[in-house]
C-alpha cells in the first residue's frame, strides 16, 4: 500500500507520513477522505455494487402501500421472470401463493432462495382481467440507470457509472429522441465508479473529445477520452 501511495498519490507524501505504524495513521495523515483502503472483499463489493445490485426474486418494483386491488407494480425490471411472465407496471398483485394480499409486510414473499416458484393471482392495470402466473425466482441485475416521463421530460436516474451505464443511457437517449423537451440527468446519491464510463456517459450531453485529466505523483497527465 505504501509503495502504490508513493507512485500513485497526487501529492508528495512525506518519509515521515510512510514511516507511520499503520496504514489507517497514513491515510488519516493524508486528510484526503477520497483516498481509501479496500480489502479484496471490499473491492469486490465496491465492483459489485457500482455495476448495479444483484436480486433474487421474481424482478419487480412495488409501491409500498396495498391498494383496494392489491399491490401496484411500479416498474419491471428487463430480463427478469415478471418481464417474461408478461407483467407490466400498473399491473396489481392480488395474491402471493394463495394468500389475498393484505398488507405490504407480504412483499417480502416475492423473494426466495433462486429456482423456486412463486404463485400469483394479478390484475391488468389497462384490462382489468384476473390471471393466474406462476414464476420461478432467479437472479436479477438492478439497473444502475432508469428512465420515466416526467411533465413530458425523460429523467434518466443514474445511480453510479458501471460497466454498462453509458449504454444503457445511450438506448434511453434513442427511446426519447423524439421528445421536444429537455433530458433531465439525475446523479444525486451516485458515488461514482468506472472512470471510463462516466466519460462515455458525458459525452452523450457534451460531445466528444478529452473528458478527464489524470495527475500522477510525477506531474504528468493522462487524458480520458471518449466519442
């Protein structure tokens, strides 16, 4: 650690700094809070989580009230058993294995150890007609950006730039190139992440070319291009 510190840091760090009996004393030393030390489980779950969480379950999001015709699906998650099952958002969740849905505790029975089935009773939002599904549980990606209508602008709500974010904006930005109202990109609570990525995400708003500059301990640049 000391020697990545020594060849990496931005700033020179004093012998006297290096020299400290522990890695938390040098980092403290550093006053820098964006400069940290992962453990390899750490950084795995620092990849993990950037790239989009990962769920078992059926791959639905639902309103967190029980309304006169069950639970409402806000949204649906792409390549989840709900999708392929054909559910839509607006669709109600009318009962979970046999059980009439009550109260919103009875959400947590959506999810399950993976491979086993779940038996529901939904109500189409447009239609109104009844059906019987039953859906086996998997893993399902959380997707780190979403897009929805608001007063007629997209918002695209970006959680943090993993590995497929700028693409996944990219399709977004096709989806609604026909509106005539401004994009709206929202990064409130996004931690960062894929430096890379977040230079392709930038260029979608701001055009191509040179989108970062990276300083080593020695003063020199690397630039982060992208487009």
């Amino acid at each position: 650690a000391k020697q990545l510190l020594s060849q990496y840091y931005y700033r020179g760090i004093s012998q006297e700094v290096l020299e400290l009996d522990s890695l938390d004393e040098i980092l403290a030393a550093l006053g820098d809070p964006y400069t940290v030390y992962f453990s390899q489980e750490e950084y795995e779950a620092f990849l993990t989580s950037v790239n989009g969480e990962t769920l078992v379950g059926i791959g639905v999001s639902i309103q967190n009230a029980v309304t006169e015709h069950g639970l409402l699906i806000l949204s649906i998650l792409p390549n989840s058993p709900a999708e392929e099952a054909g559910l839509e958002q607006g669709d109600f969740i009318v009962s979970i294995d046999g059980i009439t849905v009550s109260e919103t505790e009875q959400i947590s029975a959506l999810s399950g150890p993976e491979g086993t089935p779940v038996e529901l009773t939904v109500r189409s939002g447009k239609t109104g007609e009844v059906r019987a599904l039953t859906l086996e549980r998997r893993e399902v990606r959380v997707p780190t950006v979403t897009s929805s209508l608001v007063d007629g602008a997209a918002v695209l709500s970006c959680s943090s730039f993993g590995d497929s974010t700028s693409q996944t904006i990219a399709q977004a930005l096709t989806q609604y190139a026909d509106l005539d109202r401004p994009f709206i990109l929202d990064l409130r609570l996004n931690p960062g992440g894929v430096t890379e990525d977040a230079a392709r995400s930038a260029s979608y708003f701001i055009g191509s070319g040179t989108m970062a500059y990276f300083q080593d301990s020695q003063g020199k640049y690397t630039r982060i291009l992208a487009g």
